[in-house]
C-alpha cells in the first residue's frame, strides 16, 4: 500500500487529462409543439426552456459520435421534439485558422448553429439533409478563425415529427470534414483552470504524504 499515493495521483492526472483527447458530446431534447421562430437567439431560449423539462420520451445524455442520432433512438419519442446539442473540443496550436461546421438536421420547425455563444446560422424553413450537403438551404453550417484553445459548438432545432437522423461535421483549415466523436483526435491546447487545480491538488497530497513519512522516520 506505500504506493498508494503515486496510483492515486497517477489516477488524478488520466482524470484530467483524460477529457482533453477528443470531443465532448451532449445531447439534450425535450417536449416541444413551438412554431418556426423569427432569430437565433429565440430558438436557443425557446429550446433550452423545453429540455430544463424533458418528461418521458426526452432526456439529457453523452454520445460517443454524433452520426445518425435521433431522439428516438436515444429516448424514445419520434415527435414534438426540441433539440439541443453542445460540443466542447479543442483546438491545438497547429490547428488554429479556418475552421468550418456543419451540422445536417432533421428540423421542421428549423434551428440555429452558435460558435462558443455567437451565432454562426439559423433558418426557420423545414430542414432535411436527406443524408447529403447537396443543398445549403437544408442543412445549418458556418465558418470562423478559430485560437488554440477550448470552443463550444451548439445547436438547437424543433422537429414536429419523423425524426430523421443527424450528423455534426467539422473541418479544420482545408482537412476533409469529419464528424464529432469520441475518437475525433481533437486536443485541447488549454486545459481548463479546473483541470490545474485538480493536479495541484493531486500533487499537494503526494507532497503532504512524503513529508509525514519522512517525520516518520525521526
């Protein structure tokens, strides 16, 4: 057991590090009969109202790739569905530039794309993607330059029924588009204040022990 320390601290920095080798992906629906809305910012607070309440046939979880993702697989309801979906990754050093998005939906009632809070697109016309990017009126994408460091994408959508599946793409500088997931390769180049803190931590706690060991021997 005298090696507890070190496998605990060990186990801390897989913890921490751990979160920063690719995308984190979170799916949130609720129950929605909302309407088409006239902004992106309306589908965003119309949207996030609706899943604070998901009720049965709704929820909130993490997927490992966002291809071919429906509501009804993961819940259970096929419609009057509000959609909200939130990807943290990050972007390395040498990634940092041009980046592209976009995300083939299956929303009748529309919806809208934000980059790290700014919206990037929004259309209040009934998209489907039908599997393709052949036509840009059906589907939600944008550009931007993005820094090292951490970003958050997000799309909401109201689907009044049917469901379809969905994908999220991105493309880094003129890279081909690959979907979000698990195994993306996207690293974060600032870890987050939380995640030094956690490490710090860790390694006050090894400090502490050795010290007491040391006083041991006296």
């Amino acid at each position: 057991m005298k090696n507890l320390p070190k496998i605990a601290l060990s186990l801390i920095a897989v913890g921490v590090f751990a979160h920063a080798n690719a995308s984190t992906i979170t799916v949130s629906t609720g129950y929605s009969n909302a309407g088409a809305q006239a902004s992106a910012a309306a589908y965003q607070s119309v949207v996030n109202a609706a899943v604070a309440t998901p009720g049965a046939g709704y929820g909130t979880t993490t997927v490992a790739s966002y291809n071919n993702l429906t509501n009804s697989s993961l819940f259970g309801s096929g419609s009057n569905i509000a959609f909200k979906s939130v990807i943290n990754f990050g972007v390395s050093a040498a990634d940092a530039g041009a980046w592209s998005f976009r995300s083939g939906v299956d929303f009748g009632k529309g919806g809208a794309l934000f980059l790290d809070g700014v919206a990037l697109d929004f259309k209040s016309s009934d998209l489907w993607w039908a599997g393709n990017y052949n036509s840009s009126s059906q589907f939600l994408a944008g550009s931007s330059t993005l820094s090292a460091g951490n970003h958050t994408l997000s799309i909401f959508g109201l689907e009044g029924c049917c469901d379809g599946g969905q994908q999220v793409q991105f493309k880094a500088g003129n890279n081909n588009f690959v979907s979000f997931s698990s195994t993306d390769g996207l690293v974060s180049a600032v870890p987050e204040p939380t995640t030094y803190a956690m490490l710090l931590i860790g390694l006050g706690l090894l400090g502490f022990t050795a010290r007491r060991k040391q006083e041991a021997k006296f």
